[in-house]
C-alpha cells in the first residue's frame, strides 16, 4: 500500500492545507502531532480517509491529505 504523500503535493491543494491550518487555528502542540504521525510513514488507504487527533482531525483521498476539520466536525472515510 502506498505511504501518504506530504511533498510534492499539487500548489492549490498546499494553499487549502494552509489555509485550513489558519482558519481552525491549529496549535503547534497539534501541528507537533501531526508531525510525529507523519514520521511514522502512515499507509494511504484507497479511498477517503481521516486521522483524528482529538483537537483536530486530518482528512485525505488516497495518497494525498486534503483539509483539515475541527474536534466537532464529522469526517468521512476510514478512520486510520
């Protein structure tokens, strides 16, 4: 199974990422656990799928991470 894809992600998507970051005020202690989950080479799974975090969640499609959502949001996909 291929490994989520953090380089070399496409311009527009890199921007939203950011843009997320900022809109739901993601701390750096949340941005540290995103890195330390990110060390660990998670698998992308076919298909949508999400990390939760607790504070946060993470949300990806394949390969690719696509936005960010807050602790209440509801997140579609596996859950990794």
């Amino acid at each position: 199974m291929p490994k989520i894809q953090w380089t070399n992600v496409p311009a527009a998507l890199r921007q939203h990422l950011f843009d997320r970051l900022e809109d739901r005020q993601i701390t750096v202690e949340d941005l540290y656990r995103l890195k330390v989950w990110r060390e660990s080479e998670p698998e992308a799974p076919d298909g949508l799928w999400y990390k939760d975090f607790g504070s946060f969640k993470i949300c990806g499609e394949g390969r690719f991470p696509k936005t960010f959502l807050l602790k209440g949001q509801a997140a579609k996909g596996q859950p990794l």
